[in-house]
C-alpha cells in the first residue's frame, strides 16, 4: 500500500489544522476568476480638459491586471474608425491607479464641434491567468465652463461583469439563487459602483452585456444611493433608464455611494 510521507513539520501543521497537504502528484486548481475591477470619472467631460490632457479615470483592481483602454466617439462601436484614444497599462494590485487617454487629432477635431457625440469608454483588465474583466461605460457630452456651472451632472459609475461560476453577491429579488450561491451557466451579473452627488440632476442608463436581457436589480445593503426604474416593462430588455434616489441622510450638495446589481440571462 502506498503512503504519503510528512516530514514532522508537516505532521504537526496538519495536526493543528493550521494547512492541508495536498496529495502527491495532485496540482493546484487553476485560476479561472476574473479580477475585480472598478472604474470611477466624472460623467460630463470639460472641454478644455479634455483638449489639454484628455480622458482620466481611476481604475482599481483586486490584483495585479494589464488594462486595455479605449476612447470612442461619433458612433457606439469600438472600431477603429471611432477609436479616438487607447493605451495599455498596467495596474499593481490590489490597488488604485490613475490612467490617461490623450485624444487623436481626429478625437480633438470632434471636441471642437458643436453637437460632439457621446464618448464611450471601454476597459479591459486581464490578470496573470488570462482570466479578463470588461468595463465599458458612457460619458456624456463634452461641455465648456459655463455648461458645467450651469448644472452638469456629477455623477461617476463603474461597472464589472461577473462570469459563470462567481459568487452571487445578494438576494435578487424574484430570483431564486441556486444551492451553491454560484452563478450558472447563461447568466450574467453587472455590478455598480456609484457615487454622485445630492442635488444634481442624473439621469442613468444600465446595460446588459451584449446577448443578454434583464432579469432584476439589486442593490447592496448600506447603499446610501439606489436606482429608481423609470421604465418598469424592463425585464427581458437589455437597457433600462434608472434616477437615482438619494438616503435622506444625505444632505443637498453632499456625495453619496452605492453598489448596485444588474442580472442577465442571455437571450
């Protein structure tokens, strides 16, 4: 009969149920979760800004990532024809890192219009297991000075898709979560993270990644800012159009944050 043989080391390190000893010959499960990620930017862009030093945004990440990023404008589609600003970076983690995007001269040209298209900002962070986490969201138009006193939003919202087999982070209401609190096959969860400020005027889209539908959303205990539907036949639609509603703690004027999720199947 074949025996595992532990050096006294071992022996006593298992006897205190301190580590488990893994079988001879046995390997180490390999990583498939995706890193988490988040990113955070203000919702309405200053032109002059934007001309000088182009997009900014926060990127943090539960582990060390390679982040691809890229800007597009005047259309809704990554190609690039509309690719007005990309980079690749990376991101010690976990951690918190500042990421630049410098325009085109054709980005700058678009800036410069009156009417600019909506920009789309689109992330991906990808770890040392090739395991990849997609973000992309939407800025709004660009504004001068006198636009952004006169009432912009101020609003940043980040997003990360949680894949098949992640951990379902809450009770989704009319959704019953299976026995092993992981997510199955065909499904997709868009987590949130929020922070805007009481008294701006918001107005927010959430999006199912691509082939999916909405199931429900849910938000995150100790959210002290919640999505209010403004179209309530959202179910089995990829987008719906949310206000936000503040804790009435919050005074006017001060900042407040939430987690929110969003469930998909695919269609």
């Amino acid at each position: 009969m074949r025996r595992q043989i532990m050096t006294g080391a071992a022996a006593a390190l298992c006897a205190a149920g301190a580590v488990a000893v893994p079988a001879i010959g046995q390997s180490p499960a390999p990583d498939k979760t995706p890193p988490e990620v988040s990113i955070a930017f203000s919702s309405t862009q200053l032109e002059s800004r934007l001309l000088g030093e182009g997009v900014q945004f926060g990127l943090a990440a539960s582990e060390n990532v390679k982040v691809d990023a890229s800007l597009s404008m005047g259309g809704r589609t990554f190609d690039a024809g509309n690719v007005v600003a990309s980079t690749t970076t990376s991101v010690q983690g976990p951690g918190k890192q500042l990421i630049k995007l410098a325009l085109t001269d054709r980005g700058r040209e678009l800036i410069r219009q009156n009417g600019t298209e909506p920009m789309v900002l689109h992330v991906t962070a990808t770890d040392a297991a090739g395991n990849a986490a997609a973000i992309s969201d939407r800025l709004s138009r660009t504004q001068r000075l006198e636009a952004r006193r006169a009432g912009g939003s101020a609003a940043a919202i980040g997003s990360t898709v949680l894949r098949p087999g992640a951990e379902i982070p809450i009770d989704f209401p009319g959704y019953r979560e299976p026995a092993d609190d992981r997510l199955p096959a065909n499904y997709r969860i868009v987590r949130y993270r929020v922070s805007a400020v009481r008294g701006d005027k918001h107005a927010m889209t959430l999006k199912a990644p691509r082939g999916f539908g909405i199931v429900t959303l849910g938000v995150s205990e100790g959210s002290e800012v919640t999505p209010t539907v403004r179209n309530a036949d959202y179910p089995g639609h990829r987008a719906v159009r949310i206000e936000l509603n503040f804790n009435p703690k919050i005074d006017r004027g001060q900042r407040a944050t939430g987690t929110w999720y969003l469930l998909a199947h695919r269609g």
